[in-house]
C-alpha cells in the first residue's frame, strides 16, 4: 500500500495530474450510468403502480367467478 502522506514523489510514478482525468471520467460515467439506472428504476415503479389497479380488479373478478361456482 502507497504511503499518501509521503512529501517526495517517485518519479517512477505517474504524476497525480495525469490520473485525475481518469478518474474523473470514470466517476462521470458512473454517474451517468446510476442516473440512467435511476430513471430507469421510476419509470418501472410508475408503470407497476399504473398496473396494480388491474391486478386487483383480475383478482376480485377470479375471485367472484370462484364464490359463483361453489357449491355449498
């Protein structure tokens, strides 16, 4: 592990400039991706509760069919 409080810098080592850019482009992709995944993860909640009335509508409609063919 790199000691981060060390003052001199090795020059074997790229300089922290030149990995920032990296760095930053990565965390802006990550971004875009989690703000995709985002919007993407509401419009399916909108959608799930847009359909849940039919659901329950089907449920009660089955339900009643099955009370209609009982026999006591």
């Amino acid at each position: 592990m790199k000691d981060v409080n060390k003052r001199t810098r090795d020059p074997a080592e790229p300089a922290p400039e030149a990995e920032g850019a990296p760095e930053a482009e990565a965390e802006a992709a990550r971004r875009r991706r989690r703000a995709q995944f985002l919007r993407e993860l509401h419009e399916a909640k909108a959608l799930r509760e847009r359909v849940k009335p039919r659901r329950a509508r089907a449920a009660r409609m089955r339900q009643q069919m099955r009370m209609r063919t009982f026999r006591w």
